[in-house]
C-alpha cells in the first residue's frame, strides 16, 4: 500500500485461474442463445475468458470468447473483442491471431482496421510520391549542371544522396 497525503492506492491482485471458465463459458453462451443482454460483470468474465481455468488453451478460449462477444451483438461487443484481443496479445500464437482477425471480420472493429490502414497507405503515397518528385528534381537539376549542394538545397534531399544520382548519371552517360 502506498500513501501519499490524502491518497492511498492499494494493489488487489486478482486470480483468474481460480475460476471455472468452461463453466462461464457454457453459462454466458446459454444467455446468448436465448438472446438474453449480457449484464456488465458477463460481459467482464467474457473478456477474461482465456484467462481462467479451462479444459481449452488459453489461445483456443480467446477465440471462442471472441466469437461469443460478436454473436452477443451487445452494444460493448466491440469493447469485449477488443479488450480480449489485448489481454491476448503477449501470449497467442500466430495462428491464433489470424484466427482472432477472421471473428473481427464485418465488426466495427475491423471497419475501423481498415480505415487506419487506408490512411496510413495513402500517407505512405504520398510521401512516396513526395520522394520519387525530389528525385526527378534533382536528375534535373544536375543535368542541367547545377551543382549537388544546391540540388540538395532546393530539395531537401541528403548531399549524399544528391551525389549518388550525379554518380549514377555519370555512368549512364557513358
């Protein structure tokens, strides 16, 4: 315990293993089912599935936990997929994670995935294209004899690179 004025803070540890997770499995599946709404502390122990006690590994009831939070179509589905993806991640196998991605598919989850990554692609492009303009800038620009300092000042690119495209010109000229 540690205090600090007015402020205490506590550490509970919290043992999951202790508890049967085949058996919330099998309850919270039920629930689901009969199309019952999942209360938060099922919601809870269905996101810490993998980590309790079961017959399953912890990597096969990550998936299945997965799968029980999307068919739950609870309005916290997408908070539960997620939370058990990063519970998960320092311990499932790379076969299990491209298991956990196909429960993701047509999720909100997975909609905003690819969001990210259309970003980050178009970023991407566009500092590739960025970078292929300098270039031609600067072949251009010592063709026409300017010198690689100056070249590299109005491109922003490195003298050494600027001197390897001069170099590579040389050779192609002869």
């Amino acid at each position: 315990m540690l205090r600090k004025g007015s402020l205490t803070y506590r550490v509970t540890n919290v043992y999951f293993k202790g508890m049967d997770g085949d058996e919330e499995y099998r309850r919270i599946k039920a629930k689901v089912e009969r199309l019952e709404p999942l209360a938060e502390v099922d919601l809870l122990k269905l996101i810490f599935l993998p980590l309790m006690k079961s017959q399953q590994t912890e990597a096969e009831m990550a998936v299945q936990a997965a799968e029980l939070a999307k068919a739950s179509q609870s309005k916290y589905m997408n908070f539960a997929i997620a939370a058990i993806v990063a519970i998960t991640d320092r311990f499932l196998p790379e076969e299990y994670k491209k298991r956990l991605l196909e429960v993701l598919r047509m999720t909100q989850i997975e909609q905003w995935l690819r969001e990210e990554g259309r970003e980050e692609g178009l970023k991407e492009g566009l500092k590739e294209g960025e970078m292929k303009g300098k270039l031609e800038t600067a072949r251009k620009a010592l063709l026409k004899g300017i010198s690689p300092q100056d070249a590299a000042d109005i491109t922003g690119l490195p003298l050494e690179k600027i001197i390897e495209i001069k170099r590579e010109l040389a050779k192609a000229s002869c």
